[in-house]
C-alpha cells in the first residue's frame, strides 16, 4: 500500500468538503474511479498538468486552493523528473521534504477528521 501524499490528502479533503463520492468526482472530471483512488492513496503520485486542472474545475476550488492543489503536485513531480545523480547533500534536503511532506499528509488528514467531525 502506498503512503499517502499531500497531492492526495489534499483531494480527498477538498472532494469530501465538496461532498462528493469518487464516483461523481471522477464522472465530473472524465477519469476513472481508479484514478481517482490512486491519486488520493498516493499510488500515483506524479499527477499530469492537465489532470490537476480537470480536477480544480470538477472540485470548483476557489483560487487558493486551486493554488494550493497544484503546488502540492508539482512538488511531487519535480523529484520525479530528475534524470542526474543526485549530489549527496541535495539527496539529503530532498529526503528531509519527503518527510516534511509526509509529515504535511498528516496534518491535514487530522485537519481533515476535525472538519468532519465539526461539520456534520
């Protein structure tokens, strides 16, 4: 099982304050349910541009969290994309953002858990 990311803790936070089901998230956007569901366990973890923006659309996120969506996947994609050796010390702050990161994740599924709670 793959942890999740904040990409994915993010959506699933915005696509259950949006009360949405993956279904209608995934009908909304044109994707998959599985898609959906990977993307929000962190099984895909380098989301594409373009599926970032079908999913603010089908979310209707407002700016900022539109912002904050699409700085959580190009974070994610960016260590992806590197093709070189990494230098040691640039491993070494790359390995303290992947546990920022998953530190981050949980955060907000506790955030997440709150909001729920409170909200209903």
């Amino acid at each position: 099982m793959a942890n999740p990311t904040a990409f994915g803790t993010l959506l699933k936070y915005f696509r259950g304050r949006s009360y949405l089901t993956q279904a209608r998230l995934a009908e909304r956007a044109g994707l998959s349910v599985a898609a959906i569901a990977k993307l929000e366990r962190g099984e895909r973890q380098a989301p594409r541009g373009d599926t970032v923006q079908i999913l603010v659309r089908a979310l209707q996120l407002p700016a900022q969290d539109q912002r904050a969506l699409e700085g959580a996947a190009r974070y994610q994609t960016y260590p992806a994309r590197l093709s070189a050796p990494i230098p040691p010390h640039i491993s070494a702050v790359m390995q303290s953002m992947t546990e920022l990161s998953a530190r981050q994740a949980a955060l907000i599924n506790a955030l997440v858990a709150v909001d729920i709670t409170t909200t209903r």
